[in-house]
C-alpha cells in the first residue's frame, strides 16, 4: 500500500477548517499522519481526541484508528501561506517510508476516494488550473518572473503552457520532490522583495506592490506557477472541476474568497442580495459534525437553516437593491 501524508496550515478561525478536512478525509479513505502547521492556539477540538506529545513535543492526536494529526509549530516571521514547501520538504525528510506527499489549505475539502488522489500525484505534481486562467506565455506577468530568476540561472521551458494554478492544493510523489526545493528556492530569491511576511494583498508594502501588475502579488501561488514553468517539470493539472468551481463535484471543494463556511455571516450577506453557496455551505457543515466534533449538531443544524432562510431571501434583497440603485 502507498504511503501519503498530508500537510496543511493555519490559525485562528481556521481550525474549523482543518477539522472539516481531516472529517473528509476519514470520508474518502485516507489512512495517515496529517502535518498541520500552526501559529497561536491549538484548536479546542485537541482536547476531544486524547492529545500527547511526541518525542519532538509536537501534540500528536488521534482522530481515528487510521488517521491522527501531528500540530507542527511554526516559527518563521514569513506568512503561514509561503511555508507550504518548507513544511512538505520537512516532513519528506523525516519520514523515508512516505512515498508521497500533500498540501491542502484548510478551506478545501475532499470529495473523492482517496487512492484517485495517489494515482493523481503517480502521473507528476497534481495541480488545479485557477480562475485565472490562461497566462499565456508572452503575459507580460509571466515575463517578469522569468527575467527575475533567468538572472539566478533558472532556465524556463514553457512546462506549464498557458495555464496558471491555484497554490491551495498540490501533490507530489518522492520522486518529484525537486519541485518542492525549487519552489522553497524560489520564495528565498523572493525575499529581498520584504514581501513574504505580508498578509495577502500585501497590506503595507509599497502601494505599486498591492496591486496584480506587480509581478509577486500572489507570492506563494506566484512562485508555484514560476516552479511549474521550469525546465525538467513533470506536472498533472487538472481544471476548476477538481476545486469544485464547474460540475462534476466530484474531487474538492476549495472555498476560497471569504467569508469562509464557519462564518455565521450568511443572513448578513443575503440582506445585500448575496445568495449563499449552498453546495458548498451544507457539504461543510456536514462535515463539522465528524469523527472530530468541530461544531454541536445544535449549531450545525442552527447554521444549515441560517442558510435555508438566506438563500430565501437574498434574491428579494438583491432585487430591492437593484431598485434602489435604479431610481
């Protein structure tokens, strides 16, 4: 049997998420070690499932008797986001049996069988395709990252054609895992920018630095897509169906943007004409419920008709909005 393991990070509010994930991967038959990197407190769910130091005095939980979660602390000043392949790379390094390696962010969920993902990341570095897609070649963008590490002897070869991928998902086999030191080296000949410690948007770098044109807007997703262009890449991408964005629902769901699912916001938003994701809204709170009791099923089923009556409601809403925008 192959053995995988699976990275993410976060903090804050963002544990719900990490319990939706680890929920979904008991679902779709993952069996392993989830490496969750944080910053601040440990979730309140630790708690639940009998936690207890390793030998490296990381708590260890076991959430089933075929998944546990190892909580990483993290210590470097750069943004959780651009820690992605330092926390891959450690954990490839400590443990030779693992044979493949994944980084989830903790707003993304899965769908499928596990083994589709292992067979996934078989065919090179699993990838999705972003909204937005396609950065063709001569994109003056892409152009700027390759006269930036041409000078540091980087040699591109047009690997990832025209597309652009999301940094929230990312698979790779051992054999691949020059992929992962590339992107690492990558974020280190960013770092003269002072950029990898911001939040995203970049909020308080230089204005020029706060706005697409400039060229490491996205940082760690930059410096992704400036890995998969790369001479030598072997990359497997999929379209937005694998993040849930177009039909089939079948793979994930990536609930990018804000605000997240486990953010009772939804009556809030409906009463400006916003109608909820239903899809993704009832698929996470579902998933809330367990192995790992991220909410009570009083609050699960409290949110669900938060839902319902948003999405009831917020065509009426938006339509009053138009009116009055319409006088």
């Amino acid at each position: 049997m192959m053995k995988s393991a699976i990275c993410t990070l976060f903090e804050g509010n963002y544990h719900y998420g990490v319990g939706a994930l680890v929920n979904s991967l008991c679902k779709v038959g993952f069996c392993g070690t989830v490496f969750a990197g944080y910053r601040g407190d440990l979730p309140p769910w630790t708690g639940l499932l009998n936690p207890h130091k390793n030998k490296e005095g990381h708590t260890l939980a076991q959430v089933t008797e075929s998944i546990s979660i190892t909580f990483v602390p993290m210590t470097s000043t750069w943004h959780l986001t651009n820690l992605k392949p330092d926390l891959m790379l450690e954990v490839l390094e400590k443990f030779s049996e693992v044979e493949q390696i994944f980084y989830f962010d903790p707003d993304i969920v899965c769908l499928a069988s596990w083994s589709f993902f292992e067979q996934w990341a078989d065919e090179g570095v699993a990838v999705v395709i972003d909204g937005n897609f396609p950065m063709p070649q001569k994109n003056p963008i892409r152009r700027a990252w390759h006269r930036y590490f041409e000078r540091h002897g980087m040699k591109f070869a047009g690997t990832a054609n025209d597309y652009y991928f999301n940094g929230g998902f990312l698979g790779v086999a051992r054999r691949d895992i020059g992929f992962l030191e590339v992107w690492k080296k990558i974020h280190e000949l960013i770092e003269p920018e002072d950029i990898l410690h911001l939040p995203m948007g970049l909020g308080g770098a230089a204005e020029y630095k706060q706005r697409r044109a400039y060229p490491f807007w996205l940082r760690d997703q930059d410096a992704l897509n400036v890995a998969a262009d790369l001479e030598g890449m072997n990359i497997s991408p999929m379209g937005w169906e694998a993040m849930g964005w177009k039909q089939p629902y079948e793979f994930m769901l990536h609930a990018c943007g804000s605000p997240k699912p486990w953010v009772d916001t939804v009556l809030r938003e409906a009463l400006r004409g916003k109608t909820p994701e239903a899809l993704m809204s009832f698929r996470f709170m579902d998933l809330f419920a367990g192995p790992i009791p991220v909410m009570s099923p009083a609050e699960i089923r409290r949110r669900k008709n938060h839902i319902r009556l948003a999405g009831a409601i917020a065509p009426f809403c938006g339509a009053l909005q138009w009116l009055k925008r319409n006088q």
